[in-house]
C-alpha cells in the first residue's frame, strides 16, 4: 500500500497499452523506469486528475448534532445512547451545551429512517476493508453512496468514537482502507503507452518521435517547418499523436491541478500514514 506526499506525484505508474517491442536491445530494462516517467508527465499534463491511490483512514461518523462531542462521555460507551428507541429528537445536556439527539445518523431528504454514515476521501474507487474492533466486517455491512459517503446497513451504527492511540488491529478502532481517484480511461493508457515507447526508443539509441529543438528541415529542395519543443511544451502538448489526443480531451485548459474544495471546519477523517 502506498501513500504519497502531496509533491511525490502519481502513486503507481499506469497500465500502458504497447504500441513498441520491448523485445529490443535493451528496450525490457528500461520500461519500467520509462513507464514511471511517462506517468508523472502525462498525470502533471492531465492536471492531475487520473491516479489511483490507496491508504487506511480513521473515520468520524456524521451526526446531526455535528459531532462537537465524544460519545465516550455519555451513555457508558458505543452505541448505548441511542438504544432509546424512536427517531424524534430528544433533548440532552451534554458539557453545557443542549443537543437534539436522534438515533446517532440524520435520515436527510430522501431517507425515512436515520442513516449510520462517514464521509471518506473522494472520489472512492473502491473498498478495500473496514475494520471493527479489529475485526474486518463483511461487505454485507456497508455500502458507499455518492462516491465517498460510507453507509452502515443491517440497523447497526458506526461507533461514536474511538481510541486514536491504538492500531486499528485492536478494541474499541475502526478503520477503513480505500482506493481513492479516477481510473485511466482508454486514450490514457493508449499515451502513456506511446509516451513510454519514445523513451525507451531515446535512450536505446534508436529514432524516436519525440520533436527536437529544429525548426526546418531542407531535402532535395523542399523545407518542412516544425514546432520546436519548447514550443510544444508551452502549450502543455509533445508532439505525439495520442499523447496530444488524451492531453487535448481532458485537460484542454491546461489546468495545472483538478478544482479542490475545502471544507474550512475540518476533516472528516483521519488519514493513516504510518503504521
């Protein structure tokens, strides 16, 4: 499992369609090192919109009181609170402050019952496990709505809280492990494939079609003029074929990174970098 820094690029080269032989002199050492470049220029051109990333979260639940307090401290533990029964608020002084509670979720607009949910790192490519007590819990237990809302099925709940000083392999944690980002589509492996084969093809001596720094070429009387690649490079494109094809669809802007929002009250979660 890895887990970038912010400055470290995409976490795992793309899947490459080949359109070169890697059968070649010297082609088959060198294309894994010329795969990895060839995906953090295209990731960086793209604007950094395709990668999936995979790590280990220590959520919070979301709560229509909004959270502002540890669970912990009321109820003697877990999930006792809300073993009230019914879904109208009830009111509670809890640290001072008056809350309406209800079951532990918020049934929201579309929901007739309360819903047991935490938001997750978006968008969520996939579930690797969630962790309870240490224990992995079945994917009958969960789903994921919206691309990054964690849902809790079967009328169960996500705990209130947790001990952050323990691993999640331990009582009273959770944790859930996420793939996080937006697959390589078709044109993409089909550039990065192409990209890596140019590189390959550069540094094993042979031909390739990646432009130099010529702007014509003169034979038997007829000038070809060509774009520079500084100049191809200033409007973010190099000169190949799919590789521009891909740029030129998904980032025709080019924006140096995806719009982000942030949410100026916190995170929702915890991300996990080291064991």
């Amino acid at each position: 499992m890895t887990t970038p820094t912010p400055t470290q690029g995409p976490c795992s080269p793309w899947d490459p369609i080949w359109c070169c032989d890697l059968t070649a002199s010297g082609a088959a050492a060198i294309s894994g090192s010329a795969l990895e470049a060839a995906t953090e220029i295209l990731y960086h051109l793209s604007g950094q919109r395709f990668d999936i990333c995979e790590f280990t979260v220590r959520p919070c639940r979301v709560d229509c009181m909004d959270g502002a307090w540890s669970g912990g401290a009321y109820g003697g533990g877990w999930g006792q609170w809300w073993e009230w029964g019914g879904y109208w608020p009830r009111p509670a002084l809890i640290a001072g402050n008056w809350y309406n509670l209800t079951c532990g979720g918020c049934g929201g607009s579309c929901s007739c019952t309360p819903l047991s949910e935490a938001f997750l790192p978006s968008p969520v490519a996939s579930i690797v496990s969630v962790k309870l007590d240490g224990q992995t819990l079945p994917a009958s237990g969960y789903r994921v709505d919206d691309y990054r809302k964690l849902v809790r099925l079967g009328g169960d709940t996500w705990p209130i809280c947790q001990d952050m000083s323990l691993s999640d392999d331990q009582p009273d944690t959770w944790s859930v492990t996420v793939r996080v980002g937006e697959t390589v589509p078709v044109i993409g492996q089909w550039a990065v494939g192409e990209l890596a084969c140019e590189i390959i093809k550069s540094c094993t001596g042979e031909a390739c079609a990646i432009p130099r720094n010529a702007t014509t070429v003169t034979r038997q009387g007829v000038t070809i003029d060509f774009a520079t690649f500084s100049d191809l490079l200033t409007h973010g494109l190099l000169g190949l074929r799919w590789t521009d094809m891909f740029i030129s669809t998904y980032n025709p802007n080019r924006l140096r990174s995806t719009p982000k929002v942030y949410d100026v009250d916190g995170d929702s979660n915890r991300r996990q970098t080291f064991p």
